[in-house]
C-alpha cells in the first residue's frame, strides 16, 4: 500500500477549515444589532420612475375638434410625471356607474416637459364618451404607467423615419415631433397624416409649427371626404407611399384597424422587411358579432365569480360591467397584463399579439377575445 503525503496548502486548508466556526462566531459577534434596511435607494428610484399608481390634477382641457379634446394631468403628490418616452401611452381610470374602466390613451405631449401629460381623446366609446362630457378642469383621475413598446431606437430602428397617422392615431406623433431624443437621432421625419376633411386635423396648427423650425420635418395631409387644392385627396394608398420612398426607413404606423390592415398589405407588396415596420392600432368589434347573451366563468386565486356577457362584447368589457377586478391595461391585445386561461367555451379572439406557445396552451387576452358560447376562464389575480 503507497503512502499517501498531504502537502502544505492542503494542511492549511484542513486548518482553516477547522477553525471556520470561531471565525464565524467572531464576526457575528462584532457585527451590528441593527435591523437592516427595509427600503433601498434604488427602489425609491424605481418607484418614483415607475408608480404603480398616479394621482393627477385635470389642469386644462382644451378642444381640438367637434369630437376631439386635450386632457393636461399634472402629479398631485410628485415633482414630476414619470419620465417616458415618444409613443408610449398611459392607462386612465374611470368610474362610471360605480365600475371601474381602464382605458389606454397615448401621450401626446412631449418627453422633455414632466410638469404634465397631455392625453387627447376622441369620442367614440363609453368611456371616451364620459371623458369629453363629464371630466371638468380641476377634476382629479388615477392613471397608471407609463407603458407601450411603440417607440424609436436608434440602436434597432433607421435614420430616415416615416410616421403613418391616420385620424386620432396622430396622438403618439405627436411626442416623437417634440422628443429631442428622437429628432437628435434622425436624419429626417415625414409624416402622412389623413383625415377625412381640414376640421378633423388635429394639432395641424402646432404640427405645422415644428415643421416650420425643424428642417428635418416633412409633413403631407391627405383628406378623404374634402377636395382642396392646397391637401392632397383620397387615401394614403400605395401610390402616395411609392412616391414618397420606403426604401432604408423605418415606418411607425398608428390610426384605425382598416388603415392598419390595408397599409400593412402594402408594404408587404412592396417587400418592406417587418424588423423596420412598427405599429400602434386601435380595435374595432369584429364584423358578423350578433347580441347573443352567454355566461362568463372567471376563476380567481380565490374565488370563482359567473357573470353575464355577450357575443359583440370583450370578455373584458363584461367583468368591468360586472364590476369585477381586472387587469388590463393596453384594450389591444399587445401588453399582455390581462393573460388568462381559457379552460372551456369557444371564443374569436382579434388582432391578439399572444405567443405561440401562450396559444398552444390555450392563452388568450380577454381585453380583445369574444364568446362565442358559455366562457370559463382562470385569471391569475385575488
């Protein structure tokens, strides 16, 4: 049998290892008795740059057209609104007959001024319906955010941007055309802005002011139901994109589902690569939805509540009629905050940006998914 020697940095390792213990003991014994901190610096931080929840101030309201207006919110308990960027859009919180309504609106004021967020809203809904009709100067909203991915990067997106607004959509524009961040980072912006006549142009005044001071902004209207000499008429279709150049740009898209759809089909005509194509759409209920009345089932952590709900209505339009606790916060199918199971029932979900792997599971975003019989679903909230 060999001998087997242990070498001098083993011993001292065996040695160490021995008098572990005491070392241990020693230091526990000269160390502080006080509690440790329970709030860090950088969650301050991170509260103060991204609340959970925000109480604002209606500053001012200002009206754009017959059916649009400007909702100015400054912070009640801040120094300022939370830092954004162009494009992102916040969440605002309605009671309405005693339920609560979460909406998203964009924010159209600029990233560089936090004393206030501009949100301008057109009626077309109950809730934007409540907004324009019964919010007053001097009212006092809760909003969260902010949120949205629908922003420029100047490590992914190119320096020739042109921006596709049609109606209300020109709302998020409105911010790039203000955000130093973004026009520092560009070569040149064109916006095409369609609207159906000149009364409908919101911000024309204020856009046509930056495009008079910044060189880099072009600006073409399209009006769709007015013939003038001085706009173009009919639609942004593919011609007016063809004249204008797509090629080496990154193209943001923002404006009503038809639009949407039409210029999307366009572009992919065209062979315009997706990595430079960027959208923000609003929804429509989908065509052939009859009133057809089903039952909803959603199932909590820890209860389980039957609610009432019908076929041209979102599953998530239903809770907030049935006044129950949701979590939603973009209505578009893209945040994914209202992520739950579908366990039984047959549903038409719309323009949903669910993962694969979400849909194979059976996932679906009830803020854009219809019944289409009795729904039973597992939402992951109390």
């Amino acid at each position: 049998m060999s001998e087997f020697k242990i070498g001098w940095n083993a011993k001292m390792d065996m040695l160490k290892f021995k008098n572990l213990g005491e070392e241990r003991e020693k230091i526990i014994a000269e160390g502080s008795s006080k509690d440790l901190e329970t709030i860090y610096k950088s969650n301050t931080l991170a509260n103060l740059l991204h609340p959970k929840g925000i109480k604002v101030k209606v500053s001012k309201i200002v009206k754009e057209t017959d059916n649009t207006k400007s909702f100015y919110l400054e912070p009640m308990s801040l120094n300022a609104m939370p830092p954004f960027m162009a494009g992102e859009y916040i969440t605002v919180l309605v009671k309405i007959d005693n339920r609560i309504y979460k909406r998203p609106y964009s924010i159209s004021s600029s990233p560089d001024n936090l004393s206030y967020y501009r949100i301008t809203i057109k009626q077309e809904g109950v809730v934007s319906t409540y907004m324009l009709k019964e919010i007053a100067e001097g009212d006092i909203l809760n909003i969260l955010g902010p949120f949205g991915h629908f922003t420029y990067s100047k490590i992914r997106d190119q320096k020739d941007v042109l921006l596709i607004a049609g109606g209300s959509g020109i709302t998020p524009f409105m911010s790039y055309l203000q955000s130093s961040y973004f026009l520092k980072n560009i070569n040149s912006v064109t916006l095409l802005y369609g609207a159906k006549n000149e009364f409908e142009l919101i911000f024309k005044k204020e856009i046509d002011a930056i495009a008079s001071q910044n060189p880099k902004v072009k600006v073409a209207y399209i009006l769709s139901e007015e013939k003038r000499s001085d706009y173009e008429y009919g639609f942004i279709d593919e011609e007016k994109l063809r004249r204008i150049g797509l090629e080496n740009k990154s193209i943001f898209l923002s404006g009503p589902v038809p639009m949407y759809f039409y210029i999307s089909e366009t572009l992919k005509k065209l062979d315009i690569p997706n990595k430079y194509i960027r959208h923000e759409i609003f929804t429509e209920t989908p065509e052939n939805l009859e009133n057809k009345q089903f039952t909803l089932t959603v199932k909590m952590l820890d209860k389980t509540i039957t609610i009432p709900c019908q076929e041209n209505e979102t599953l998530i339009t239903s809770m907030e009629k049935a006044r129950a606790k949701t979590l939603v916060h973009c209505t578009v199918g893209i945040c994914g905050f209202c992520r739950s199971k579908l366990l039984s029932g047959e549903v038409k979900t719309d323009n949903s940006h669910i993962r694969m792997a979400d849909k194979e599971e059976n996932y679906i975003h009830p803020c854009v998914t219809y019944p289409l019989s009795d729904v039973v679903i597992e939402v992951p909230i109390k």
